[in-house]
C-alpha cells in the first residue's frame, strides 16, 4: 500500500484507508489485490532461490522467509500455517508404525479370535 499511495497521482495511504473503511466493495476489491500480489511474491521466491549463491544463501533464505511471513498474514486463506489437531501425531502413518514395532499399537482382531 505504501509504495502504491507514494505515487504523485495516488491518494494518501489514509484515504485509502478510510475509504476501505466506508466502502464493502472497495474494501473486496482491495483485499482480492492484496491476494493476487502474494501470489506474485510466492512465484517470486522460486527465482529468490534459485539464484542462492554460498555466499549470499542466508540473505536469500531471510527474503524468502519475510515473503512468505506476508502472504500468511495478507492471504492466511491460501499461505497460512495449519494447526495441526492435537492427536494428528498419533494418527499418523509413521506414529502407528512405530507404536506397531513397540508393540503399543492396537491389533486387528482376527474373526477367529474372539
């Protein structure tokens, strides 16, 4: 929004602002740019990445992580992070493969054996 409302032919970051305020529509207009501008900086972080140098890695992988940071906060709908349910770990295949090798997992019951 800054770089946007920086412009001489632009209005003020603050009546853009209070317009999104007054107005739904304007107000959706502004929220669906917003998303298709994340959309743009995650494709960007591919090139971010491919150009990482040994040099220069950590300076790449801090810009990639601030974009994505953005888009989870401007697009959490599309790039936000998942809460994982509390039991998901126990569900998982790997978890009950493990618990099967330690013998804590339940067995099927064979239709003989009841």
């Amino acid at each position: 929004m800054g770089q946007a409302c920086a412009q001489a032919d632009c209005p003020s970051k603050t009546a853009v602002y209070a317009r999104m305020a007054a107005d739904n529509d304007f107000r959706t207009t502004i929220a669906r740019a917003r998303e298709a501008q994340q959309h743009a900086m995650i494709d960007d972080t591919i090139d971010l990445a491919d150009s990482a140098t040994p040099e220069n890695w950590q300076v790449v992988r801090l810009r990639i992580w601030a974009r994505q940071w953005r888009a989870a906060k401007l697009a959490p709908k599309v790039y936000g992070t998942v809460a994982e349910p509390a039991n998901a770990a126990e569900a998982s295949p790997l978890a009950l493969l493990l618990q099967q090798m330690q013998g804590k997992a339940l067995q099927p019951v064979a239709d003989g054996d009841t």
